[in-house]
C-alpha cells in the first residue's frame, strides 16, 4: 500500500465527482428525495377518516354523539345527509369511507332505557383502514355509552360513581404514536442503502466503459489502493448525506434524535463499508454502468424495503422469512437507527445488530479487495 | 549484444480467444534505444502483443520479459518500468491537462519538482503549454494524443510500447509526436510502436509483418524492400475492378492489391510492363489516369509477403 498513490486515486474520484452533474445529482439530490418521498409517501396512520352522518332524528342527544365524532382527530365528519341513497351513494363513490346513520327513535329508546343500534357502514376496500375505523367507532360509541350511564346513575342519585376499570396508557418512546416517527429514521437507512449502493456501483464499471481501465492498470497502481481510493471519498460524502438525512428526520420530520452522536456515526460508518463494498463489487462483476446500476438497485432496494423490518416488523414474519432477514444487512442499521432516534440506546443495547453490521462489513469489505484483477479478459 | 541489451525479448507468445487464435508463437527481441514497429492489419494481434508486454493481459503460453522482468511471473514489478498508451484513449475527460499529469505521476511516485520539469518539457515539445487548464475531454482528437503521450512519459520509462498513437492524429501533432520519441531515443529508451501509417512504419529502426497473429518478416524498411523482387506498380483510375479482371491473365504480374485511388501491381520488368499495361487498358476502352512505377510502401511488402506464404504452403 503505497500512501502517495491511494491519495492520487481518491484525488481523481473527487474531481470526477465534482465535475459530474449525474454524480452531483445522486450525490445531493437522490438522499433528499427520497427521503422526502418516504417520509410523507408513506404513512401507516389512519387519520381524518372521512366520515358522512344520516341523522334521523336531529335532536340534541343525536347531536351529542355525534359531536364525538367531530372532535375526534381521527375522524372528520365531511357532511350531513338526508337521505339514505345519498350516504349509499357517498360510500360508492369513495367520496367517505364511513356511514353513521342515527335511527329516528334515539333519544326515545335512551330516555326509557332500551339499547339504541346505530349503523355503521365501512368501506371495506382497503380491509387496514376499515378495521381502524371500526374499532375507532366503536371505541367511540363505548366511551359516549359510559358517559351517559354514569349521567343517568348520577341523575338518580348515585353521587360518586366510577368507572370500574380504566386503562392509563403511555407510549414510550413514541408518545403520540406516530408511524411517521418509527418510518423516518427506517427511510434514512433504506436511502444510504440505496444510495450508498449505487454511488459505488458506477465507478468501476465507468472506467471500463471509457476506456481508462486500460491505462490505469498499466500503471503499478495496486488493486486494493484502487478500491480503497474509489471507496474513502464515498464513505466521506455517505457520511454528510446521512447527516443531512438525520438533521432533515430532526428539523422537517421532528423526529427525536435522543442517542449519541457516535453511536450514529460509528453505526453509519460500517453501514456504509457494506454497501459501498457491494457496489463496488457489482461494479466490478458487471463492468457496465447501466447492468451494475441495475443490479445494485434491485439487491438492494427490495429486500431493505420488505426485509428489512421498514414495512413489515421481522417477528412478523413467517419463521423463513425472518431468517433470510439475517442476510439483509439494512436490518441491522435500521434496528440502530431506530434505537438511536428514538430510545437512545447505546452500543452495548444494540451489541447484536452492531455485531451483524461489523460482520457483513467485514465480509464484504474484505471481498471487495479481492474482486478486483489488473487485468483484461 | 549481450542479454542485458535486449529490453523487450518475446519467444513463442501465444493467446487465444474463443474464436480465434489472436498472437500465435511469436518471437522477436527489441534493444535498448531501438524503435521497433509492429505492422498489419486489423486482427493481425499488434493490439493483444501490446496488452501482453504492457502486463495488463495474460498470455496463454509462452514468455516475454520486458526491461528486464517477467510478464507472466512479475508483470507488476515491469509496470514501473513501463509506459503504454492504448490504442483507445485511456484518461479522464472530467480532468484538466495538469490534473491528468499530476495523477499519473502519482502512481508513478514521481516527485513535485520532477514532475513540474519534465511536464513542462514535454507540454512544451507538444505544444501544449496553453492548454494546461483545459479539460481533456475538451481537446482535440491529436491534443488528447499528444497528452496521453505527455502522461506516459511524466515518469521515465525504459520501455515504452503505443498501440497506434498516431491513428486520427493530424499532421502537425504527428510531427510533435515523432520529434519527442525521438528525443527519448536519443536517452537510450526502447520504443515499440504499432502503426497504420506506412511512412511511420518506415521511421523504425526494424518492423515486423503480422499477419494473422503470426510474424511474416523483421527486417529494417531498406532491407524489406530489398527483398521485393520486382517493382511497384502503380495503376491509378476510379474503377479498379474492371481493369483488374482485364490483366489479371498477363504473364509477369506477380502481385496485384485494390489500393484507395486504383490498383498496385508488383512486376519484375516495369520497363517493359508499364508500356504494354497501358495498351491492354486502351484497347479495352478503360478510363485510367494513369501507370507508373512507384516506390514500394510497407503495405506493398506486406501484400506480397503474404501472397508467398501461401505459394510455399499451398
């Protein structure tokens, strides 16, 4: 290893870098898209469910429940209808994706002590958000139920009723329990994944396809001085894109960073050993940009989108699946990325994922030296 | 001459590919502050003996050694020694004249202050020295030549081998080009050059004849042409193929070759040939603009030498 020329090779990759406007555009752009795409694109929340009621009977006591329903943020009552081919029709034409219809004798049944059935019709077309909805409703119609019973205890002289039960939750770590806090940081490790992969996949199959490879190797430049100076200016530009992708995750997304910054750093950095190794090592196999671009985007974007834990959690999954995560090195890094946003857990917490990551990047690292020949074929 | 003086030996290089045997047992040895040519046509394996000597393509047997290592066992210990230039243009479009430089000294291990030199030097002798600042992809099909000619040389090789610097290249950057090799000759550096260019061929001190991954002739120009029995015949007209059948039966013609403004004939009487030529075409009513004799070129050799392989071999 020959310190001079490792420098000169890491010195002709940067320029190259800064001098491509497609390097520029994957280098800056691609993290921030992405990362903006995911983040809003998507989100596991159901909210502001959109909501028609058919009150039949508009009295104060229908308006009462109803108004739970107005004031939950889950749903969002759009409008009042007054008929019931124009809820049938709302339902059809998606325009609402819940039917409240309060029968004419509500307030009556109530008063004398009857059970009051209020229909509720779901658009079953997306099954996710229609279990949510019904189970928001219900908990809706429960809680107006347990008001009204301890009015009518209280109103006959029961002064202090309680409730027998009550459940006082508290989410750790996620207090409102918002899936674009847990989806975030999972965005920021499937972003290096994809990037970091494809940054490297391009540079030695570039050299192929222009016709430098050639020269280059006839000069005593040594294998692992050209995969070391084709990899350190990429370590240092994934770097400042994760950065620039955590401080988005804290600043647009507020999402808690509550970790060490090491312990994020030192993560990252071994991440991006992985997949930089790896692009280089397609770049190498495959010697043509477009088949190793190609090839990196496919190994690495689909299993750290479905295997990774991102959309799906591992456990789960079915038995084989979640073993065949253990190869998905971004299952890792997303594991300490989530940690680290959310729970600041240390090294020491994490030592399994840290241990899976070190693995891979020693495995692939090491590879990626030995992929490389001087020569042509 | 003893051993030492040979800086390129090759003995019996052979490599194939797939469908073809590309270099077939092929032997000869350059000295040292010798410029040696390898001529042919395309497919005659100059661009795989090239890559073989310039260590950056294994042979499938035999050996070579260049200044002084072995190219199957040791070719990273010859790369030092070693400047090649591709036959395709082999430096960073995206760096500037100076970038490209500086970057193959580094690999070289060539120092600052000897880099400033003998760059300027050369860019100098290229004429080069006002585009230092300009990106290589930016310049022009003989700038880029001449630059990787410049980055090959930033270094001080023993053994420098070019594989058809000079195809594309105009004029006055061939002249530049020639006049710098010259100068390294002159320091005792060993040259093997591929070329296209028949005048070129004719600048080396030996050339050899490839023809089919195998070496037809190695001699010096003068002496190939010497070899030549007869002389060349020039036939010039804008339908070769007519006139061509016309005297394809006549006794005396020992050769004929469609060349780019008509037909070369190799005759062993011009005297007596070019007369009775030009009467044949007349009285068949064929436009020619002209007969004459010619100096022999190295395609002419060529062309024959071929022809009497397959004489001896039939």
């Amino acid at each position: 290893m020959n310190w001079n020329r490792l420098r000169a090779m890491a010195r002709k990759e940067m320029i190259q870098i800064r001098r491509d406007a497609r390097s520029i555009g994957i280098v800056i752009a691609m993290p921030i898209v992405m990362l903006l795409a995911f983040g809003y694109g998507v989100s596991f929340d159901t909210k502001h469910i959109p909501v028609y009621v058919y009150d039949r009977e508009q009295s104060q006591a229908s308006r009462d429940f109803l108004k739970r329903f107005q004031s939950s943020r889950y749903f969002n009552v759009v409008r009042s209808v007054g008929n019931y081919p124009e809820l049938v029709h709302a339902v059809d034409a998606g325009t609402c994706q819940i039917g409240i219809v309060i029968p004419p004798d509500f307030s009556a049944r109530l008063g004398s002590g009857q059970a009051v059935r209020i229909q509720a019709i779901f658009d079953g077309t997306d099954s996710n958000s229609a279990s949510l909805g019904m189970s928001y409703t219900e908990a809706v119609a429960q809680a107006h139920s347990a008001k009204l019973q301890l009015e009518w205890l209280r109103a006959r002289g029961q002064g202090s009723v309680r409730a027998p039960l009550s459940v006082d939750s508290r989410t750790w770590f996620n207090e409102n329990l918002e899936s674009m806090v847990t989806i975030v940081p999972g965005v920021v490790a499937m972003v290096m994944a994809v990037v970091g992969t494809f940054l490297t996949s391009l540079t030695v199959a570039r050299e192929w396809e222009r016709g430098t490879m050639e020269q280059l190797i006839s000069t005593p430049v040594t294998p692992l001085e050209i995969m070391l100076g084709k990899l350190l200016p990429y370590v240092a530009i994934g770097l400042i894109d994760t950065s620039v992708c955590a401080i988005m995750a804290v600043w647009w997304f507020e999402v808690p960073f509550r970790g060490h910054i090491w312990v994020f750093l030192l993560s990252t950095t071994l991440f991006l050993t992985v997949v930089l190794s790896l692009g280089y090592f397609f770049s190498v196999v495959a010697k043509t940009q477009l088949a190793a671009s190609q090839i990196s985007l496919i190994a690495t974007f689909l299993p750290a989108f479905l295997l990774s834990g991102f959309v799906y959690p591992i456990d789960q999954m079915p038995a084989v699946v979640q073993g065949i995560t253990h190869i998905v090195p971004a299952r890792y890094y997303m594991a300490i990325l989530r940690n680290v946003f959310l729970k600041g857990s240390s090294v020491f917490n994490m030592w399994p994922d840290f241990f899976g990551l070190a693995l891979f990047a020693a495995i692939l690292g090491l590879a990626a030296t030995r992929i490389f020949r001087k020569k042509l074929t | 001459m003893g051993a030492d003086d040979f800086t390129i030996e090759l003995d019996g290089l052979t490599k194939s590919f797939p469908d073809v045997r590309a270099v077939d047992r092929l032997s000869f040895k350059v000295a040292r502050g010798e410029i040696f040519g390898l001529v042919g046509p395309d497919g005659a394996g100059k661009t795989t003996t090239m890559r073989m000597l310039a260590g950056v393509l294994a042979p499938d047997a035999g050996s070579a050694r260049v200044a002084g290592y072995d190219m199957t066992r040791d070719p990273e210990g010859a790369k030092q020694h070693i400047s090649y230039m591709p036959q395709r243009f082999g430096l960073y479009e995206e760096l500037t004249v100076d970038e490209n430089i500086r970057f193959y000294a580094d690999l070289f291990g060539v120092a600052r202050a000897e880099r400033e030199t003998r760059a300027a030097e050369l860019l100098q002798a290229a004429g080069m020295v006002e585009f230092r600042s300009r990106l290589a992809g930016k310049l022009s099909g003989g700038m880029k030549q001449k630059l990787g000619l410049v980055c090959a040389l930033v270094h001080t090789p023993e053994v420098i081998l070019l594989d058809e610097p000079t195809n594309g290249v105009d004029p006055v950057s061939r002249r530049d080009f020639w006049r710098i090799l010259y100068t390294l000759l002159d320091q005792g550096v060993t040259i093997l050059t591929s070329t296209a260019y028949l005048d070129e061929a004719e600048r080396c001190h030996r050339v050899a004849l490839l023809h089919e991954g195998r070496m037809l002739f190695c001699d010096t120009p003068e002496n190939l042409k010497g070899n030549l029995d007869g002389a060349v015949v020039s036939v010039v007209c804008a339908e070769p193929r007519p006139v061509k059948e016309l005297i394809s039966g006549m006794e005396g013609i020992s050769t004929m070759m469609i060349v780019g403004d008509g037909l070369h004939l190799v005759v062993r009487e011009p005297g007596r040939m070019i007369p009775e030529l030009r009467a044949r075409i007349a009285a068949a009513g064929l436009e020619v603009d002209s007969v004459e004799e010619v100096a022999p070129s190295i395609e002419d050799l060529f062309v024959e030498a071929v022809q009497k392989k397959k004489g001896e071999k039939p």
